[in-house]
C-alpha cells in the first residue's frame, strides 16, 4: 500500500496524468491518432529530446543550463556524414562528433565551474559561437541520405518489434541513467550541489569537479546524438537543430527537473518529452494551427514552474509545523 502511495506521490505522476489526457482527448477526436503509425510518429519525435534531456537533466539539477545543445547536435549531425562522404568512415564521424561534444562540454564546465561564470550567459555565447563556426563549415552544402553512413540509415528507418530503434536508444540512455544518478554517489551530489552549493561545499563534495564533469558529460552525450538525429531525418544542413535547446529545456522543466537545482530526474525528463511530442500531434489532429504549439508549449512550462514552487511551499510549510510540534 505505502509503495501505491509513493508512486501517486512522485514528481513525475501529473506529467504521466497530463500525458494520458492528452492522448485520450486526442484519440477521441481523431482515432487515427491512437493507430500504430501515429504512435511510431510520437516515439520518432521523443528519441532526439529524450536523448539530449537526459544530458540537461544532469546540468539542471545542479542550478545551471545548458543552451548549447541545439547547436552542438545540428554540427555533429553534419559533421558525422560530412567525413562519411570524405571517406572517414562511421567510426571517425563518430570519433570527430564525440570531440567536438567533449571540447565544448569542457569548455561549458571549465567556464562555469571554474571561473565562476553564469552557465546562461556561457552556453549562450557558446550557442552563437558553435553555429558561427557550423554555418562556416557546412558553407551553405547539405547532407543527402547518399552521404548518411549505412549503419546510421538503418538504425533510423528500422524497428525492433513495431518499436523505432532510435526511440530504443533514448530509453536505453535513460534507463541507464536513471540507475546512475539514483546510485553513484557522483551522481547524487549533483542534487547536493543544486540544493545548496555552499553546503555541498562544506559537507567535502567536489562542486568544482562535479559541475565540469557534468557539463563534460550534457556535450559528449549531445555529440554522439548527432548520429541520432542523422538518423531521423537522413539528411542535414547548417539550420540543423535549430532552437532545439527550448524544446529539450522545456521537456526538463515539464517533466519536474526544477530549475532551481536540487530535484527532478531523467525518468521525469523523459515523460516530459514524451508529453510534449503529444500535444504537437494532438494539436495537428485537432486541426489547430501549428503556431500555437509554442504557445501551448510556454504555458507548459509556467504552469510546471508553479506547481514545483506550491510543491515546495507545501513542504516547506510541513517542516516548519513538524518543528514547532515537536
């Protein structure tokens, strides 16, 4: 009984909800949406921000951000079948796309960690600064599914059981994930370092390191997705993830990752991608223009940013009655 308790009582429960209505309000006014292609259409969609929020799931929970991502996948999604057709192969597309994700990650962490900078201000220059040096490098080409590395086209137009394997790979990595920062002790500080820095100072935990690992980690995480999304959409030029970072932070923030620091998960995350990709499709299957997916999107993420705060209020409420009770 008291485990049916906990899972009502989970963070991640009115996301699920939220999904649930969605989809039944959807169905009900378009049954094609609850079809098998419709669903294949949905789990497409999640496997690029599910990937690239579990990466941001790690940088968020510690108080900062990560605006970069959009960037840094459009240029390795290119870069990978760029060296493809140059004759480098899978393996050094993936090479290059995994150093580039490191360089930047480490740039990120040594910035904010470091130097002590605002991460909003750093992986906004380094937003501007990786699609500058992109847009420089694609110079205006293109990559054709003829340029697209073999492997990486069959991963994305193939399933495994009706399941798309590119959606099978973001689950893995949140799985994967999930354990990790419910059990490796590095991992859980990151929410010791988001509820209180100076303490999680104090208590002996590296903050320094584990803020520039954690950034390290969002940018290798981000690079190899570049093959991800190569292999979604068998093609890429220099617009390439394209303001992709607001869609992957605004999956986090509706999945419960506060942005405060300190709570929230990957499985969270995740749920929030998925809600997200629903409502695109339920607002085309109720015939709503498509503008209004940010608008719907913004709203989202207020109303989740107001329930963290009353969840929190609630708590804090809580504690201060427990201490004067006793």
């Amino acid at each position: 009984m008291r485990a049916i308790t906990n899972v009502f009582r989970a963070r991640e429960m009115p996301v699920f909800l939220a999904l649930v209505l969605v989809v039944a309000i959807a169905g009900i006014a378009n049954p094609a949406f609850l079809s098998a292609a419709g669903a294949i259409d949905i789990l497409l969609g999640v496997a690029i921000v599910a990937i690239l929020a579990v990466g941001q799931t790690f940088v968020i929970v510690m108080r900062h951000i990560d605006l970069s991502v959009g960037s840094l996948i459009g240029f390795t999604s290119f870069l990978i079948g760029d060296l493809y057709a140059q004759g480098y192969g899978l393996w050094g597309g993936l090479a290059a796309a995994l150093g580039v994700g490191l360089i930047v990650g480490a740039a990120n962490g040594f910035l904010v960690a470091y130097l002590k900078l605002p991460s909003l201000v750093v992986t906004l220059g380094a937003l501007y600064i990786v699609r500058g040096v992109f847009n420089d490098y694609a110079f205006g080409r293109t990559i054709t599914a003829a340029m697209v590395p073999p492997e990486v086209a069959w991963i994305g137009l193939n399933r495994l059981g009706g399941i798309p394997y590119l959606f099978l790979i973001g689950l893995a990595l949140v799985i994967v994930s999930g354990l990790v920062m419910r059990r490796v002790k590095a991992a859980r500080d990151l929410y010791a370092i988001g509820s209180n820095p100076a303490a999680a100072e104090l208590a002996g935990i590296p903050v320094a390191r584990r803020v520039f690992g954690a950034f390290v980690l969002n940018g290798a995480i981000t690079g190899l997705a570049g093959a991800v999304m190569l292999g979604r959409f068998n093609a890429a030029n220099a617009n390439s993830g394209l303001a992709l970072e607001l869609i992957v932070i605004a999956a986090c923030v509706v999945g419960g990752v506060t942005i405060a620091g300190g709570s929230g998960s990957v499985w969270g995350a995740f749920l929030g991608a998925i809600l997200l990709q629903a409502i695109t499709r339920t607002i085309g299957a109720l015939g709503i223009p498509q503008f209004w997916q940010q608008a719907f999107n913004g709203g989202l993420i207020i109303l989740a940013i107001a329930f963290d705060k009353y969840l929190n209020s609630r708590v804090k409420t809580t504690t201060i009655m427990g201490s004067q009770n006793d």
